[in-house]
C-alpha cells in the first residue's frame, strides 16, 4: 500500500522564478491539501484539493495555485517566488469529510 | 479563524518519566484533535487523535486527553524512550477539514 510521495525531494530557485511541485495521494485516498512548513515552525494550511477543484484555502496569495487530476495526483505552482517562499512544502492526502490526513515526505524549496 | 496555541516549546525529560505537552484553541466549534509526530528531516507522522464527544484516548505509552470546556487537550507520553525525542505538533480544524497547526514543542529524552 502506497503511500503519499512527492517530488522532487530538494528543489533551488532563484527569485522571481516559478516551481511545480507534486504529490501522489495514498492508495484509496481522494483528497490533496498542501502545507508550508517554515523552519521552526508548524505547517500552514494553503488549499484543499477534491474532484479537480480547490475546495478551501488558507490566507495565501494568488501566486500559490493548485491542480488536482483525475486520479487524484496534485500539482502546487508558485509564482514570482520570494526570499520568504523558501520552506518544506508538504502534501497531505485524506479521504473526502475525513480529517485525518496523512503527510508525505515535503519538498525543500529554497529561494536564492 | 482557529488559534491554537502549543506549550511548552522545549520539553526535556531523562528516560522513563513522563511528558505531558498541552495545546489550547479558539473555536468551540471544533471538533477533531489530533497530534503529530515530525522526527528531524522526516514527515509529520499522525500518531494520536481525538475528536470532541470522547474524553481521552489511549494507544499503548501514548495518550491524549480533552477539556472542552477549557478549549485544551494534552498529550501525554509515559516511560519515554530516546526514540521519543521529536517535535511534537498539535492541531485543530478552523472550518472545513484544513488543520491549524501550533508552533511544536521539540521534546528530548535523555538516557
């Protein structure tokens, strides 16, 4: 049983550039949210993906968007990145009106 | 929006005591509580849960207790072990099924 990947593990960027990151759900599972872990810190909720369409977000700005495909795989663009953007992205797959939510093993953007 | 706020921010015990970590949070709404575990370099791995019409839950050395009148829950870890030391997060959902992290607590067990 498969569980959440994503890729690629590392990832550096220069600022103002733009990044895709992706994730593959875990087996059975049809809901994608994606999270900003900064260091030191807790992750931060960016949007909630289900059916191919963005479902809730948290306080982002239009740079960060979203694509989910139907076999539920999901995609986090990033545009004009910033110093600030440089954190462990981590995509987290549940089951649809489930909370619980099971991470995978985040990509480390770093913005230079 | 959910606040949830985690203390204490370092928590160091020697193996075998006890730890206890406490979260409090805003919204009486909510109603799902779980907790994670995140080892240096890895995932944020789900290791308790609880949701808001039970008391405490146990699994194994592990347990986590809720006080909704008081907006607080805890967890709490006895006869720690080494393979304990991690940073410890709580969360909460604000609305909808997004979860609302705390800061962590980064917790060491020394031998």
């Amino acid at each position: 049983d498969a569980g959440v990947t994503q890729s690629p593990t590392h990832l550096i960027k220069t600022r103002g550039q733009q990044v895709t990151l992706r994730c593959s759900p875990k087996s059975g599972h049809d809901t994608v949210s994606w999270y900003q872990q900064a260091l030191g810190q807790g992750p931060q909720f960016i949007f909630q993906y289900y059916e191919e369409e963005e479902r809730q977000r948290g306080n982002f700005p239009d740079r960060f968007s979203g694509h989910q495909f139907p076999n539920y795989s999901s995609e986090l663009n990033v545009n004009a990145l910033l110093l600030g953007d440089s954190a462990l992205y981590l995509c987290a797959s549940s089951l649809l009106a489930r909370y619980e939510q099971y991470f995978g093993p985040g990509t480390r953007l770093t913005v230079t | 929006g959910e606040n949830v706020e985690q203390h204490p921010s370092t928590l160091s015990v020697q193996e075998g005591d006890s730890a206890v970590i406490k979260c409090t949070y805003s919204d009486s709404a909510s109603n799902y509580f779980p907790w994670y575990k995140q080892e240096l370099g890895k995932r944020p791995q789900l290791i308790i849960d609880i949701r808001s019409n039970v008391g405490e839950k146990k699994d194994q050395r592990i347990a986590v207790t809720l006080n909704k009148t008081a907006k607080h829950f805890s967890l709490h870890i006895t006869e720690t072990q080494p393979e304990d030391s991690a940073v410890y997060f709580c969360a909460a959902p604000p609305d909808g099924y997004a979860l609302n992290f705390g800061k962590g607590t980064s917790l060491l067990v020394t031998p």
